[in-house]
C-alpha cells in the first residue's frame, strides 16, 4: 500500500516506519494516525515481522506534536472523539499490539510525539532528542494517554512537573528518569534499535506477545495482573514455540521458532 504520511520498510525480521512530514516536523494529523494503525496492523499481522521500529523522517524531529490546526476550533463533543478514537486506533493500539514496537526518538519528541514514543514498548533516543508534553501552555491536555503513561514510567512528582510546568527534558535525563532506556548518537540510533529488534527476534513471537499482555494488565484499572500472568504462562504449554524451546534445551542446541 502507498502511504502519504509515512514511510514502511522491512528488513530481514525488523520492520520500519518512519513518519515523514518533514515540513510539520512530523506532527501527528488525522491522515497520519489512520496511516499508522494500518501499518501497525498490517505489520502485526505479518509472521515475518518480529521486532518494528517507529521513528521520524530527518534529525530534528521524531514527532514534534499534534496537527494543532486540525482542531483548534472543536467544541467539547468533537474534542472528546479525537481523543477517544485516538486512543483506540493508535495509542492503546500500539501499546497492545503483539509485535514489540521499539521508538526511535530522533529529535523532538512533543505533545502527541512523546505520547507515541510512550505507547512503544520501550524508547531509544538520540542525543539531541527533546521531551515534552506541553499542552497546558495551549490551555489543554496531553489527551492520548500522557497522563497516564508518563506517571507509570518516571513517577507521579516527575510526571506532575513535566506536564504542569510545560517544559522539555533533554535526552540524558529521560533516561535518569526512567523514561528512554538508551541514550547514543544521532548515527547510532537506528543501528542499536535493529540490534536490539535482532536480539528479540531470536526468541519465541508467541510467548513475547504473551509477555506483553501480561506486563500491560498491571497498568490496566481492575484487572489482576497476576491473574493474567498465570493465564498466559497456561496457556503457553499448548503451543509450538513452548514444545520447540523446551526440545531444545533438552538438546543442547539452539531453538527454531517458526
């Protein structure tokens, strides 16, 4: 499929989508969320993709925000869809997809941006990365799940500054914060992303997957995530990848999960 807004590519196991509106520093518009759930989907439902990683077109820009213009002038009714459906089709989309989703924050990672990069299951960044969710400087919100991700990854007092005071934080310190788990140069960054989707591709899709359901129900209002744990780890004993990695460590050999 051609896309307007991004750019898909694959390589071996890893697959990449890179969001190229350089022009608007790769802000997030309505054509460019639906673009990115299809892409998401599309690629979650192909088994030979193991790892994806998401990143912004150019160096300055991972995604610098929201398409502001598109809803400047909503009333209550329409601004509550855009968050809701945003949320559904992107942001919970992606932070429950089955495929680990690694963010490649190449540069400013704003508003929407930053919520993107939070949804992933883990963040990269580049030295020159800068973090934010800025919307009360415009008198909203953070409305695709900030306030809600940003407190479970640096903390209530840190996320509570973040989003009160409207500032950015540079790249060293997301990663003091607990916010980005890697910090290296701009050149390195996708390098060590791939390395990283080649080092989850090794192991087993179908347990991964499992994994990330039950990591994400202990962030989820009344669900046991032990429970689901239990579930998950149950439910794995009826499937191929258990039989084969289990075969082989009997047998002294590495797995070959299909």
């Amino acid at each position: 499929m051609n896309f307007e807004n991004i750019i898909v590519s694959q390589q071996e196991n890893t697959a990449l989508i890179t969001i190229n509106r350089p022009t608007k520093l790769n802000a997030l518009n309505k054509k460019t969320i639906e673009e990115l759930h299809f892409a998401f989907k599309m690629l979650d439902e192909n088994s030979s993709v193991k790892a994806i990683i998401v990143t912004g077109s150019g160096e300055k820009a991972f995604v610098a925000g929201a398409d502001i213009s598109e809803f400047a002038n909503f009333n209550i009714e329409e601004g509550t869809e855009l968050a809701r459906k945003g949320q559904k089709i992107l942001f919970d989309f992606v932070q429950n997809l089955g495929t680990p989703v690694i963010a490649a924050i190449n540069g400013f990672a704003l508003g929407g941006g930053l919520e993107l990069a939070m949804a992933a299951h883990f963040r990269v960044a580049s030295t020159n990365a800068k973090m934010g969710l800025p919307e009360v400087s415009l008198g909203v919100i953070p409305g695709y799940g900030g306030t809600q991700r940003l407190p479970q990854l640096v903390g209530k007092g840190k996320a509570m500054e973040l989003i009160m005071t409207a500032g950015m934080i540079s790249a060293e310190e997301a990663k003091n914060w607990g916010l980005v788990n890697y910090v290296v140069e701009q050149e390195e960054l996708l390098p060590l992303c791939e390395k990283l989707a080649s080092k989850i591709a090794r192991n087993s899709s179908v347990a991964i997957a499992a994994a990330i359901k039950a990591i994400n129900a202990n962030y989820t209002n009344c669900v046991n995530g032990f429970a689901v744990e239990i579930e998950q780890f149950g439910l794995i004993f009826d499937t191929v990848d258990f039989k084969e990695g289990t075969t082989a460590f009997l047998e002294k050999r590495k797995p070959n999960f299909e």
